[in-house]
C-alpha cells in the first residue's frame, strides 16, 4: 500500500496499538506479521525524524492466497555425482510453467513460507542430496507484480540421456535405410522430425537430439556409410579334381566375407574339398551381400555298376548338360580309347563294339571349351 508519495527520508513502522506508535515502542515485524482477524486496525507511523512524524489507522483486509496444490514436473539431473546428489536448472521447471502460465513472472523457493513472503528465492538451481527426505520446489505465479497464487513442484528427475554415437551401413542393394537411435522419450532431428525413426537413402551423418525429459538432452550423430563395391569380381573354379576349390579373386582390398551354399562366412577367399554340382557362391561386405553367382563344380562318379538295375547303369561327368563343348574321352588300362563323349550324349554303357567290358579300373580325360582339361580314373563293377 502507498503512505507517502515519496518515501525517500522516511521511516515507516507499524505497532498494535495508538499508544505503542505514540511511544515508537514495540513495532511490528516488517515481514511475515499475521493479523489477528479480517479488518484488524493497526497504527502506522511515518517520521523523518523524532521531532516531525504522523500516526494513521490501517485496517487490514486479508484476502488468502490461492494455493494451486502439488504438479509434477520433469527435471534433469545435472550432476557430476548423479549417484549422490540431483542438481535441477530451474529454466527446466520454468519453461514447463510457462506453457500453464504464459507471460506469467515466476519464481522459485525452498519452503512454502517463503514463497508466501517472498524470501530467499531460488536462484538458476536448486540441489538435492540422498539424505533430503522430500524433493519439492515451491513456485510464485504473479502477473504485473500482483501475486496470483503458489504451488508446490514435485520433481520427477530423470538422469541425462546416456548415448553414443552409431555407424550405421547401407547396402549397395538397399534404396534407404532407417535410422533409429534408441528407446528415449522425445526426439527432434535435425530436419525437424520428432519422431523415433527417420528412413534416408544417402550416405552422410544424421543428428538427433534425444530427450528423457524438457531440457534433458543429448545429441547423437548417426553417420551411415556406404558399403563399397569391388570394380571386379571373378570366380575361378578347378573342379574333375579329387579336391575342388572355389577361388573369389577380388583385386580391391575390403572388409569382403565369402560364403558357399549358404554356410557360414570366412575371412578366406578359397573354399577347397568342395562337391561336384551346382554351387553358390556369394560375397559379403560388413552384413552386406555384394555378389552372387551360381555356379557349376565338375566330377565325375569314381563307379559305376552296368547290370540293368536302373542304379548307375552308365558313366558320364556329374551336371553333364552344364558343360557345352565339354569332351569326354574313356580309356582301358592299356591307353586305348573305348569311347568318345559329348556333354549332351548318353552315358558311357560299359562296353565297346557291343561287348560288354570286364570289371576293371577305366581312365577318362576331359577337354573343356576353356581350355581345361582334366584326367582321373573310375571303376567299373559287375554284380
């Protein structure tokens, strides 16, 4: 209330009674002085000195304040020692207050007494340790000076988001790729999304900022990167041999994994005492597949038994067909040719000029359209 016009080189106290202000005696208290009942009158007296003063009646009309109970709000814990103490930035508490109270003048307290008297207020923190009993700031809403009401904040304090960043690989194959940095409980990426996930589709790095509460952040920069592809890959096979191998040359050097027929990957770019058939080969790049090829091993079956069983009743290369061009030529023990094959011909029946040849070793040479030629030997067995 207003007792002067200009309080400069005045003295004001306030007593219970005409008499105390006539004898200046036993002044009130100038903070935190309760009436004793709606419309009590108290006495001021306003001096400049002990010679000129004045004395006036005030009646005190009390009107309580408003108590706007308990909010929970989320704070985060700016602590080194996180483990033994919570430090809150009060600008946590107040941009959330703000949202309630826009344009409000908002201020913080220990005790629910001194935001009533508005004492010892808090200042751009407040601490807690592990030995306070009750976590709670009291807070003072006013607008144009004028007190609207106070509450009390009961924090929910939440830990600064732990996080690193990610490498995250995007296949040669593979159009985009989703980016996902974690379980957190807001998220706001750099081109605006606030959603968990984002899908992209070029290489480069990608920033989130990700939230456990108003304030509580971290960034996390998720770089993808792009598998590389070799210029070149060849697959060389020698194969009609009693150890086929498969050999991937690749000139580029790379984090490059082969696999056959779907097995496990390894490190090694040659796979021996592999089977006659068709074969798959593949390449791998980190979990990437690069390449793939099918492919077919040659053989031929080490016997065979011609006695009309419909069991291995002929000799031929395994996978025949897959060899255009291929010539098979079957010789006895002494070098002398029993039978000329194409790929696309029937198997050799076990005899020459329609007499049926005896239970022997036969020797067989194969000439391929690449140039490859390959020799071995098989038996033949009567039953």
């Amino acid at each position: 209330m207003e007792l002067v016009g200009d309080p400069r080189g005045f003295t004001v106290n306030f007593f219970r009674t005409l008499a105390d202000a006539e004898n200046n005696e036993n002044a009130l208290p100038e903070i935190g002085y309760e009436n004793e009942f709606n419309g009590q009158v108290v006495y001021v007296r306003v001096f400049e000195n002990a010679l000129c003063f004045a004395i006036a009646e005030v009646t005190l009309i009390v009107e309580p304040m408003a108590y706007a109970g308990d909010i929970t709000l989320v704070a985060c814990n700016r602590s080194d020692n996180p483990d033994f103490e919570a430090i809150v930035d009060l600008v946590d508490f107040e941009a959330q207050l703000l949202e309630l109270y826009p344009g409000a003048d908002i201020s913080f307290y220990d005790t629910r007494d001194d935001a009533l008297l508005e004492l010892n207020p808090l200042i751009d923190q407040v601490q807690f340790t592990a030995f306070d009993t009750e976590l709670a700031v009291y807070y003072r809403i006013e607008y144009n000076n004028d007190c609207a009401f106070i509450g009390r904040i009961l924090p929910d304090i939440r830990p600064v988001p732990e996080a690193q960043d990610i490498s995250l690989e995007i296949c040669p194959d593979e159009d985009e790729v989703i980016l996902d940095p974690g379980d957190y409980a807001a998220y706001l990426w750099e081109n605006g999304e606030t959603t968990r996930t984002i899908v992209v589709s070029e290489p480069g790095p990608y920033v989130v900022d990700v939230f456990n509460g108003v304030g509580c952040n971290t960034t996390i920069t998720i770089n993808v990167v792009a598998i590389p592809v070799p210029s070149e890959i060849n697959v060389v096979v020698v194969d009609f041999q009693d150890s086929n191998t498969i050999t991937v040359e690749i000139t580029e050097e790379g984090p490059w994994q082969y696999q056959l027929d779907g097995g496990l990957l390894q490190s090694a770019n040659v796979f021996t005492n592999v089977l006659a058939g068709p074969r798959r080969v593949a390449v791998y790049a980190e979990d990437c597949l690069i390449y793939e090829e099918d492919i077919f091993v040659g053989g031929a079956p080490n016997y065979f038994t011609p006695n009309g069983d419909g069991f291995h009743d002929s000799w031929h290369i395994f996978n025949a067909l897959e060899f255009p061009g291929a010539n098979i030529k079957i010789y006895d023990r002494y070098g002398k040719i029993l039978r000329n094959l194409r790929h696309d011909q029937a198997g050799w029946d076990g005899t020459y000029r329609g007499n049926p040849m005896p239970s022997s070793d036969y020797w067989y040479m194969i000439e391929l359209p690449d140039g490859r030629n390959a020799r071995g030997h098989f038996s033949l067995i009567r039953r």
